[in-house]
C-alpha cells in the first residue's frame, strides 16, 4: 500500500471537518423538526447524543490524521535537507 502525500491528507482532514459541520447541522435541523409531544425531549437528546458521538469520532480521526500529516512533512523535510 502506498502512503498518501501530505497534499492527500490534508484533503482528508478537510473532508472530515466537512462532515462534522454537516453532522451538526443536520442535528439542528432535525431538532427543529420534532414534533411537539410527551417523548420530544428524549428523541431531542437522542439526536444530540447521536451527533456528540459522531462528532467526536470525526475529532479523534481528525486528530490522528493531522499528526501523521505533521509527521510525513517532517520526514520530507529532512529528507530534502539530506539531498541538498
């Protein structure tokens, strides 16, 4: 398997802050998409369960993906250093 280029990581890691922010946004919508009635406030803290839950995965993914980037730039920048 190839190891992806910064440039490839970087656009991960954009992807990912994308999808956070869509996450949250659809669990605001969906919140104000609920009906009023006598379980609103359990499915309204399900759905913000939910979007905690996912949003802190695409964080700890985010996280390990902008340390590796950091990593690969370091090794390339040592890696030039070297050659020149």
């Amino acid at each position: 398997m190839q190891t992806p280029t910064p440039a490839q990581i970087r656009t991960a890691i954009e992807v990912l802050e994308k999808l956070g922010e869509r996450i949250n946004h659809h669990a605001a919508r969906s919140l104000l998409q609920i009906p009023p009635c006598h379980q609103a406030g359990e499915v309204a803290g399900q759905v913000a369960t939910n979007a905690r839950e996912q949003t802190t995965q695409v964080t700890a993914i985010t996280g390990l993906l902008q340390t590796w980037h950091g990593e690969l730039e370091r090794k390339q920048r040592h890696h030039v250093s070297i050659h020149v």
